[in-house]
C-alpha cells in the first residue's frame, strides 16, 4: 500500500506543476505607460511608477517605446 500512495503523491505534484505551467502560459504582459516626473516635467515609459514624484500621461501602450497603443494580448 505505501508504494500506491506515494505514486498518487507523485501524480498529484506532477498534475500541479502542469496546472501551474499551463496557467503561466496564458497570461499576458502588463501595459506600458508614459509617466511624468512632477518636478522636472521630464517624461518615460514604464509598466509601473517610477515613484511618488511621478504621475501617468498616457497609456497604455503595447510595447517600451510607448507607441504601440493597446493592451498586450
């Protein structure tokens, strides 16, 4: 018995690990934006907030040079 418990313990892991794989699969890139430094009006592109000093300009863009409008698929 202890053998058939450890080949469902091993179909079991092997099961996540797909489920994990597939899942990671399917998910796509985050949005690129234009963001501008509050202080020195300077400007650049980022998927998240340089920081406080920073606010969102224009967006999203599918790509890093921000020119490509859209959501990444």
């Amino acid at each position: 018995m202890p053998v058939m418990r450890e080949n469902m313990k091993y179909k079991a892991i092997a099961l996540a690990l797909l489920a994990a794989i597939c899942t990671g699969a399917l998910a796509s890139g985050a949005p690129w934006y234009k963001w501008r430094n509050k202080l020195d009006r300077t400007i650049l592109c980022a998927k998240i907030s340089p920081g406080d000093a920073w606010e969102v300009v224009d967006g999203p863009y599918m790509e890093s040079r921000c020119r490509k409008p859209g959501n990444p698929q």
